[in-house]
C-alpha cells in the first residue's frame, strides 16, 4: 500500500471495507487499482481471536472448504498458487487458478486468477488488530459473473452470488475460529429420531 494509501486507511477506524467509505478512495486502498472484474463485493467481521491464528488458519487454504459453503475444494499448487472448485447455480461448477499477488504474514493477502478462469477474480483479505476485541477480518473482492448481469442474477436467486456468500462465509469463520464448530440447523440422527417418534 503506498503511503498515502496508509494515510488514508489509518483516517477510518470502522470495521467497513474500504470500497464502503463514504468520501471514496477506499478502492485504491484496498488494492483495486488494476484489479481483475466487474462486480465488487466487501465485508468485514469481528473475530474474538488474535491476529496469528486468524492469518494462520485462513491462510492454509486447504482449511477455506470447510468454512465456505460454496467452496467444493482448494487444490494447492505451490506456495502461491491454488486451484479452485466452486459450486455454482443449477448443480454446475466453476473453476480458476488463482497467484497470490502480494502478502504480508498476519497483515493481508491479495490475489488475481490466472488466464482461463471460468469466473476472472482478484482480492484482498485483510487482517486486522483489534486489541481486546480480537481481528478484524476484511474481504474485497472483484469478479466478473459468467453471462454478466443476467448470470449475476441468476446466481443470486440460487443463492450463490458472491455478496450473499461472503457475508454468510464470514459468519461461519467467526463461528469456526471463536467455538471450533459452525452452527447449523440440520439434525443428527438422533435428533431426528426423537423428533420424528
């Protein structure tokens, strides 16, 4: 980030994705500059967990399926390049490969896919202090959704466009980083069998 990107930054010290400032600037921040897609998606979360270990475990992206719904899997390539599966409308899948662009240890990550992408996509995660209250987590992300805006709508009817899903993703890693699990409305099998006798 340049210097007066950092100026900028340090003046807002909500939890708000930069893109979301008010008085602008905040695409510049958050590393959009020549960023890869149309559509822009940015949120942000509280997680009652220090910084190292919310960077460390986002990080392994081999841990990103079990927290983000949509995410079939992430193959890793080599230590800045991933392979990604992810579920899309109508039962389909999309895939990319996607380079880390810039990265700093329990400071940010920032990647683009690679040529060839079904879904051509950049981002950002950053990580941030929040002393007692642990990290803010901020994702920015930009993509381009196949068949553009009616492909954009489509995803969102099936529930999988990208701005339904980061909210919801982020909910989970909060609940998998505080209590080690994610909540979910499906029983067990024995749930079901007392409710059901």
């Amino acid at each position: 980030m340049a210097s007066a990107d950092v100026t900028k930054a340090a003046q807002h010290s909500d939890d708000a994705p930069p893109t979301t400032w008010k008085h602008g600037g905040g695409t510049e921040v958050a590393g959009f500059a020549t960023g890869e897609g149309e559509s822009f998606v940015g949120r942000a979360v509280t997680i009652n967990r220090p910084v190292r270990d919310v960077f460390a475990y986002f990080r392994d992206f081999s841990n990103l399926p079990r927290f983000m719904e949509n995410v079939e899997r992430v193959d890793l390539l080599d230590d800045k390049r991933s392979h990604w599966v992810v579920k899309a409308p109508a039962g389909k899948t999309v895939e990319w490969t996607s380079r880390i662009t810039d990265e700093a240890p329990d400071g940010f990550i920032a990647w683009r896919s690679e040529d060839g992408a079904d879904v051509a996509n950049s981002g950002r995660v950053e990580f941030r202090d929040a002393g007692a209250r642990g990290t803010v987590v901020t994702v920015s992300i930009l993509y381009d959704p196949p068949a553009g805006v009616v492909g954009k709508l489509i995803a969102k009817m099936f529930q999988r466009e990208p701005a339904i899903q980061a909210r919801r993703d982020l909910r989970r890693f909060k609940q998998l980083m505080e209590t080690g699990e994610i909540a979910t409305a499906a029983m067990n099998r024995k749930q079901h069998e007392e409710e059901t006798a």
